[in-house]
C-alpha cells in the first residue's frame, strides 16, 4: 500500500511538472508575440504608393542608416507595392514591402503615402499617431523656406497654418479656419525644416463659406427643370487634385478620339443656351480667363445646386472639383475668383 501511494504522488508530481512545462512554454510564446507584435503590425490589404522616387533597403538597419546601407532598389514615382508590416522602431516609421519580384524589402524616408483597402482618407499603419491631424495630412514647418507665411517673427506658420505639397509648384498653407483635408499621412511625417520635407498629396479639401444663394436674378434661375427638395447650404466645397498623366494612345485611337471630340462639340453647340455666362445644354460651360470649366446643376427648392470639374495647366496641371448652392448660375464666375484668389494668396511659390 505504501508503494502504490509513493506511485501515486510521483505520478501526480511528474503530470504537475508536464503542465509546469507546458504553461511555462505557453507562457513564453505569448510574451515572444506580443512582444514582435509591439513592433509589427500584420496588415491586411495595405499599400505603400509613391509620389516620386523612394529608396529601398535590404533590412530595417540598412534604411535607418541610409547613407552606408545596402540600397536594394528604388520605386519609380506612382508605384503600389503591397505593405508587408509596420515597424515602428524608435522615431522611425519603418514600412516592410513586397516588391515585384517577389522578394522584400524596407522603406523609412520618401515622398509616399499609404492606402488600405477600404481606400480610407484616414489609413495609417503602425503605433496611433501622437497627433491626430497627421490623419489629414497637416503638416507643421519651420525654416527658411517658410518665412514668407512666419508668425511672430518666426521662421514658420505654426499649427495656425499646414502646410500641404501637390506638386513641385504648389505647396500651399492653408488657414486651419477653411478646415483643410489631405487625406491620411499614412505614417509620421520627417521633420520639416525646408520644402523638400514635405510630402506629395494626391489631393487637397478646403472649404469656404460665403453669401452664394443671395442676390438671385430671375433671368439666370433655372427655371425650365421642376423643382425638388433639398438642404440649402452656404458652404463651398473645393477639391484640388493633382493631374493625372497623360494616356499614352495610338495613331489610330488618337484620330477616333479627335473624331469623337468633334462630334460632341458639335452636338453641345446645336442644344446649348446662353444664361449667366456661361453655355448651357445637359451641361453647361464657361470661360474663367484661364481654362473651360464644366458643371452641372440641379433645380432644387429656391436654389441651384452646382458641381463643376475642369482641367487646368495653371501650377504644373490641376484637376479642379467644386459644390455649393448659388441662386443664380451667374454666381459661378465669383466662386471661381474666390477659389484661385485664395489658392494665390495661400502659395509658397508664388502665383501661376
């Protein structure tokens, strides 16, 4: 009997040693993941996109210390590469990608952006920023370069004033009052200290409020569509993008494309109007002084809902899109006036 019970304890001693074992190992791997997950984010359907050339790296070291690490590749500017993980180590935001070929690499400094799969304006990857405007792209500099916009003797505009970079000439500080909106940075921003700091933005929201639906002149109201019901609002909701590339086409697509062109022209001539400066048929244009802009509206209950689009080649190749309620199409002349009055008076490189 007492040989059964001393069998007994030692069994129970060796199955308390296996779970022991087995709790301890459990232990260490859960502290082992969540210590690598601390620094590493899975991602799920991320991507890195570049605005111009960015360097990369064959390891996280390597694109810290880019100077004297091993540089495997570069991205050409508008490249998507798939984000592998989000490294934050230190104050770096470090981005491990997967390239073309199949094989990885590192990114740390650049002009890029990041972009989930929801293409959300608020992606960000790694640790939360420690300043949420970072989510729509603000920027904060001080410099030289920024002097012209210098508050209170400063060499900066302050967190009065983002700064935001759509191409090479135009970079704008933007009034925080006309509640400017980039899109997600995507990562932590460089310290900016002078204009090549700053990254490109494919985009640029501000909004503007104004008198627009006062003033209406009967001969310009649009009164032939049957009004409907909607909710008048005095905001003027400007978005400025940069142009896209040109399509590359073909001598033969070329010639239907102009044929096309034609056509239209000539179709939009035979139906169109003229009222409030501009020429009206299922849309209407106009002549700013620079360029053609487009627009549609819409007859609502005592005002005329506007949406307008257009190209234009001032400051190196916009794509302009604006809305607001006006109470006659006339006032699309002034809102034009005002919204490049305030893209002039907000640019660091001068006006266009």
């Amino acid at each position: 009997m007492r040989q059964g019970l001393l069998s007994s304890l030692r069994r129970h001693a060796w199955n308390d040693r296996q779970f022991l074992a087995v709790y301890g190992i459990c232990a260490l791997g859960l502290t082992i993941a969540w210590y690598y997950q601390r620094g590493t984010s899975a991602l799920d359907g991320m991507s890195l996109v570049t605005s111009d050339t960015v360097s990369v790296f064959a390891t996280k070291k390597d694109s810290i210390t880019q100077s004297s690490g091993t540089r495997l590749t570069s991205l050409k500017p508008d490249t998507t590469v798939p984000v592998i993980s989000c490294i934050d180590q230190g104050n770096y935001s470090i981005y491990q990608i997967e390239l073309p070929d199949g094989k990885s690499g590192y990114v740390n400094d650049g002009d890029y952006r990041l972009r989930d799969k929801q293409y959300s304006d608020l992606a960000w990857c790694g640790a939360e920023p420690r300043n949420s405007r970072w989510k729509l792209g603000w920027v904060n500099c001080a410099g030289p370069d920024f002097r012209k916009i210098a508050q209170d003797s400063e060499t900066g505009p302050g967190p009065e004033l983002p700064v935001f970079k759509l191409n090479r000439q135009l970079v704008l500080a933007v009034p925080k009052k006309y509640l400017p909106n980039a899109g997600s940075l995507g990562h932590e921003p460089r310290t900016c200290t002078k204009l090549s700091d700053l990254l490109t933005h494919q985009y640029l929201y501000f909004y503007v409020l104004g008198d627009w639906s006062s003033g209406a002149k009967p001969s310009n109201v649009i009164s032939s569509n049957v009004p409907e019901a909607g909710v008048r609002s005095e905001w003027l909701t400007v978005r400025i993008d940069r142009a896209l590339p040109e399509p590359q086409r073909s001598v033969e697509d070329l010639k239907i494309w102009e044929k096309l062109d034609r056509q239209r022209a000539e179709e939009f001539a035979a139906a169109a109007r003229e009222i409030g400066g501009l020429r009206c048929a299922s849309w209407c244009e106009g002549f700013n002084g620079f360029e053609t802009v487009s627009l549609r509206y819409w007859q609502r209950d005592g005002f005329v809902e506007i949406h307008a689009s257009y190209n234009s080649k001032r400051y190196g190749g916009l794509q302009v899109y604006w809305t607001t309620n006006v109470s006659d199409l006339s006032q699309w002349q002034s809102i034009e006036h005002e919204i490049w009055k305030l893209i002039d008076e907000w640019s660091l490189l001068g006006k266009a």
